[in-house]
C-alpha cells in the first residue's frame, strides 16, 4: 500500500476551476507558441523584403549589357583583343 500525504485545498474553486479549464490547457499552449513563432517568421518575410528590394538596385553587369543593348561576347572579345595588342 502507498501513503498518500493529504493536501489541504481551502479554496473550492480551485478543483473546479482546474476541471473546466484543464483541457484547454494543451490549446493555450499552442496558441502561446505558434503565435510567438509567427511574429518571428513575420519579421524575418519582412526582412527577406527588404533584402529583396535592395537586390533590385544591384543589377548584374550582363543583364546591364543586355539593357542596353551591348552584347556580351563583343565586350569579351574587345578586352581580349586590347589585351592581346599591348
């Protein structure tokens, strides 16, 4: 046989209040958490956006070529051939 140590409970809504809310206990916690990691994720969209934005302005020079209508193999072939005479 085990003993059981009594506990003294004075106050009687404290059983109850733990019978009517105990079983929303595991949704509060996952309310708790996915809203605490949402507002991570959020900030880091939000930080990818703004990268995102900023990678605009840095263009890469062949898409430049491209723009403005120089060709990529002339500028190669222009440098190698200056290379070439010196």
């Amino acid at each position: 046989m085990v003993w059981i140590p009594w506990i003294p409970v004075y106050e009687k809504w404290v059983p109850w209040a733990l019978f009517i809310l105990g079983p929303f206990l595991p949704d509060a916690y996952l309310w708790w958490y996915r809203r605490r990691y949402e507002n991570k994720l959020h900030a880091l969209v939000a930080d990818l956006a703004r990268e995102g934005e900023t990678l605009e302005a840095y263009r890469p020079l062949s898409e430049v070529h491209e723009a403005l209508g120089i060709g990529t193999t002339d500028a190669e072939s222009s440098a190698a051939s200056r290379v070439r005479s010196r």
